[in-house]
C-alpha cells in the first residue's frame, strides 16, 4: 500500500472534517477525489462504504467495502460489513463467503437466536425484538409503532456494534443491535385498540388467541420509546415493563398484526364471547 503524499493527508483530514460536521455531499466528493489519486491507499475508500452503509445505499457500499478488503485484507470490521452490504442486496455466495472466514458454518449463526433492535422514532427509538436469520438479518417479532415504519415480521438489516441490552419479560437479557433498513417488507397490517375492564388474564386470553390464529400480539400500553441520547460511557440496559401499565379509565391498550382486517375482528369478536367484555377504537396503522 503506497503511503499517501502530506497533501492527499491534508485532503483527507478536511474530508473528515466535512464527515463530521455531516456535510455528506463534500465529504464524498473529498474522499472520492483522495481515492483516485492514491488508489492504493485504503482509508478514503472505507470511510466511504461507511458512509453509503449508513445511507442504505447498499449497491455503493458492496463495491467500497470490497475495495477496502482488496487494499486492506486484514481489516476485519470491512470484511463483516461486506457481509452486511452482500446480504442485504442478496448476493449469497459473497455473504456466505464472508461469514465463513469468521467461522460461520452454512446455516449456523455465532449470534444468540433471539436479539434486539433499536429503531428509529422520529427522534426517539424504539426496541423490538427479532428472531435472527443470520449473522445481518433478523426477524421483527414485536410489533413496532408506527412511527418506526416497521412491521411485525419485517425482515431487517441490523449492525455488529452491540449498543446496549434489553431484559426481555420472556427471553431474559438480549443484547440490542442498530436497525440499517429493512430488506423485505412484511405482508402483516398493524392495528390496535382498546380493552375495556380487562384483567390480566383476559388479555393473555387475547395473546392466546393471537398466537393460535398466527396473529401478531402485543401490550401497547407496556412500550416505550427511549430518547436518543443516550451516553457512550457503558453500554445502556433497557427493561421490558411488567404488569399493565395503563390508565384504569381507558382500558388495555393492544396492538394485533394480522394480514387482512377481518381476521383482528374475528379474533376480538371470539374474545369478546369468551371473556364477556368489549374493545373499542380499532384502528389500521399500514
């Protein structure tokens, strides 16, 4: 790798500068300019594929990322975000390729089987968790709120930085990893309403029902949207609230993830027998 001249170092710290201040357009411009003229130096093309990975755009970050490994083959953060790029647009053979070299055998994953994820929410984020495909993609098994634009059963891409835990009310202690987009939207609808003088055990009756029918369940009224600062000192810990947590007056708030609207108002409808009491305020998310 040819060591690059003072000038193209300058040029480099005035593209990071531009990163930083997140003047994105300059900061490409800059890195791409550097890359060109010192085409051996792998720097400026892996503060590219970080740049394109955050951005989503996965077609650019594939091609940056393997330039990176090609100039430097023992960066290891490259060689598992190539692993990333390759499998959110699919390309199997590179992925599988990649997951090899960290000793990941052929429908095998080094990760716990059940993790979380940070989304976003406007402002705040939100944590859901995931059933994990691989060593990049999970499963959505809760059901986000909608202003995370997610979906139960959502297949996502996610990063390796673990960024906290989540002590979750079934599977004990997950640890959270940062959502990168989503690689196929699921078919389920998100709705939600409200249950009337519910106790404990009628809602679980509800979940119950859900769980039978292959419906998505979940206690709106337990979830919680965290802020966005949070400080990078220790790694942060989140609880999954126990019990009802909601207003006496207003009921249960609950969410349903279903296919189609007529099967949630059968599902009510039989609870509504079961149990004697009554929803309200049924509402389609997307």
């Amino acid at each position: 790798m040819d060591s690059p001249s003072l000038e193209i170092r300058q040029l480099y710290d005035k593209a990071l500068a531009f990163d930083n201040a997140g003047d994105i357009y300059n900061a490409v411009k800059l890195y791409k300019k550097i890359a060109k003229a010192c085409p051996q130096w792998s720097a400026p093309f892996e503060r590219l594929y970080l740049l394109y990975k955050y951005r989503q755009d996965w077609k650019a970050a594939l091609y940056y990322t393997k330039k990176t490994v090609a100039l430097d083959p023992s960066n290891s953060n490259a060689w598992w975000d190539l692993g990333i790029a390759s499998s959110a647009l699919k390309r199997w053979r590179i992925a599988r390729s990649v997951w090899t070299k960290f000793g990941v055998k052929k429908k095998e994953n080094p990760l716990p089987p059940r993790s979380a994820v940070q989304l976003k929410a406007g402002k705040r984020f939100e944590i859901v968790e995931i059933k994990l495909l691989d060593p990049a993609r999970g499963i959505i098994n809760s059901i986000p709120f909608p202003n995370t634009d997610r979906r139960y059963k959502d297949i996502i891409i996610f990063d390796r930085v673990i960024c906290g835990t989540f002590q979750s009310a079934k599977k004990g202690k997950l640890p959270i990893y940062r959502e990168l987009g989503v690689q196929k939207r699921s078919v389920y609808q998100t709705t939600s309403c409200w249950l009337h003088e519910a106790e404990k055990e009628e809602v679980l009756k509800l979940e119950g029902l859900c769980r039978q029918y292959q419906l998505g369940f979940e206690i709106w009224s337990n979830a919680q949207l965290n802020s966005s600062k949070v400080s990078a000192s220790k790694i942060p810990e989140y609880y999954h609230i126990k019990g009802l947590n909601t207003p006496s007056e207003n009921g249960v708030w609950v969410a349903i993830a279903a296919k189609s609207i007529a099967q949630v108002r059968a599902v009510l409808d039989s609870w509504e027998i079961i149990c004697l009491k009554s929803y309200s305020d049924l509402v389609v998310h997307n």
